[in-house]
C-alpha cells in the first residue's frame, strides 16, 4: 500500500515537473520575444532618424535627398542583395561607412554618432525590411591571414556573396585550363560603365588603367610550386567546389590565405606526431582525392606523374 502511495506521490510530483517546465519554456518564450521587437521597433525609430533621408522610409533607396547622388543609395529592401550579407559586414558599413567595405563614400560612418548597441538595433530593423524575407545569413566575415593590399579593393562578399557572381564568369579559364586566370579590364569595366563611376574611387582606379590601357597589377594569392601540375579544369569538371581549396571566398572583404609547407608542421611530422597537412600541399590534394574518391567514386589519380610530370 506504502508503495503505491509513493508511485502516486511519484507521478503527481513528475507532471508537476513537467508542467513547471513547461511554463517556464513559455515564460521565457514570452519574455524573449518582445525583446526582440523592442529591438526592431528601436532601430526602427533610429533609421527614420539617421537612415530615411536616403534610403527612404522603406529602404528603397527613394528617401528625399537620394536623386542628389550620383549612385543612387542600396535598395535595402531587396532581399535577393542583402540576404546574402552577414550582419558584420552592415555593421562595418554603417559604423565606418562605405569605403570599409570598398563602396562609395557617400555612406558615412555613423560611429561618432551611433553606439555599438544602437547600430546592432539598426541592422535589425534594416532585416524586416528585406524582400523575400530574411531568415539568418551567413557566418561572420572571413578573414583570413596573409592578405595582401591589391591596388583595388575588390570586395568578394558584395560580388560573390551579395550579387552572387558565379566565380567562372571573372576567372573564365578556371573551366579550361589550368590556372583560373584573372578578369580582364575590359570585363571589369563592362559592369562598372556606370555602376559606382562617379561617387566610388575604387571603380575609378579600374577606368584609369582602361584609360592607360595597362593591365590592373593583381598581388597573387594562391600558388603551387612550379615543379606541380595543378589543372583547375580537371576539377571544375569533377564539381569541386572553389570553396575546398579557396576557403569561403563569398565572406572575405580581402583575399589572403596560409598555404603551402611549414617548418612547424614539418618537424611535428618528423618527431612522429600527425597534424593534419597544411592547405595546398602534396598531403592535403591526397588526402582530397582519396575521400573524394571513396565518397563519390571520383576516380581522382593518386599516382605521381599525375601531378609530377
């Protein structure tokens, strides 16, 4: 009788677990939320203050001053663009301004005038505004060691991320041959006859070396040694994704990356440790053909000549 009186007491003191939890959950769902909103309903106050003059009340890029631009203000309600945009890379522009991100400097930087917390409450509201909806972009930006200063900023997050330029159409010989190649000043100019012409020094720079018909002097970035046969056309043919062995070009304002052997690893190697191989090295690629071959039957060569030859 005892026994069943504490399996009584038992469950009754369970579902009273439960339901307590239960409560709590949506206690703090329901506290949660308005928080949220109240975030959004304050950046919204703050860009009809700081914001709508030339993006217009809708983020449009129709506010009242916007036909006095050369450019007209980013339509921030488009969310095809703005999607694909972390939400550091809006907070860097409006704490900065435009040129941080390599647009025009007609965006000022709002950081004398906005606090930290202000601009995040900013870039909520600005989220609401998106068309089709916005529902969690990418991962922060990437930045990566080794980058070096290019003559132009050439900002991938806004090509490859926001406008979602399919990376063959600037290194159109990555399909047949085996560098990628580099866009030519011409195709560069073939998209910024207008866009940015006037108001972005950075898109200026691109025109005067079309005027001085010279070739913009690119800093290379990834390189295998000379003696290696690398063809990017093999593995453009085979779906390899540019990010595998690039990294994720779409976050990264600057291009860099560490690759290629290292003392460090070397000498863990050499002491009998195994850390993992190091980008763009002979370990790394076979390590690659050998998984890819066994996930998907790639049939990727793992003898020498393949790539020494």
């Amino acid at each position: 009788m005892r026994g069943r009186t504490w399996a009584a007491g038992g469950t009754a003191l369970g579902l009273a677990a439960l339901i307590l939890a239960a409560w709590h959950v949506a206690s703090s769902r329901a506290v949660a939320a308005p928080t949220d909103e109240r975030e959004v309903q304050a950046g919204r106050a703050l860009f009809a203050t700081h914001c709508a003059t030339c993006h217009g009340e809708g983020g449009r890029g129709d506010g009242a001053s916007a036909s006095g631009f050369a450019t007209r203000p980013s339509d921030l309600a488009d969310g095809r663009l703005m999607n694909g945009l972390p939400d550091e890379f809006l907070v860097s522009v409006i704490t900065h301004g435009g040129p941080a991100q390599g647009l025009a400097p007609t965006m000022p930087p709002f950081d004398r005038t906005l606090s930290a917390d202000q601009i995040r409450r900013l870039v909520a509201f600005v989220r609401t505004l998106a068309k089709p909806d916005y529902r969690g972009g990418p991962a922060g930006l990437a930045r990566p060691p080794r980058a070096p200063k290019q003559p132009i900023f050439f900002n991938h997050v806004i090509h490859a991320g926001s406008f979602q330029i399919p990376c063959q159409y600037c290194h159109a010989d990555a399909r047949r041959s085996e560098y990628a190649g580099l866009p030519s000043v011409e195709r560069c100019v073939g998209c910024h006859k207008i866009i940015g012409v006037a108001d972005n020094p950075e898109i200026g720079k691109i025109h005067e070396y079309a005027r001085r018909g010279a070739p913009i002097p690119w800093v290379r970035v990834f390189k295998v040694p000379e003696f290696t046969y690398f063809p990017h056309k093999a593995h453009v043919r085979a779906d390899v994704a540019c990010q595998d062995c690039h990294g994720p070009i779409e976050r990264m304002p600057v291009v860099g990356a560490d690759t290629g052997p290292a003392l460090t690893n070397d000498l863990a190697h050499l002491v009998g440790l195994h850390p993992p191989s190091r980008p763009l090295t002979m370990g790394w690629c076979v390590e690659c053909h050998r998984r890819e071959n066994a996930a998907r039957a790639t049939r990727a060569p793992l003898d020498c000549v393949a790539c020494h030859h």
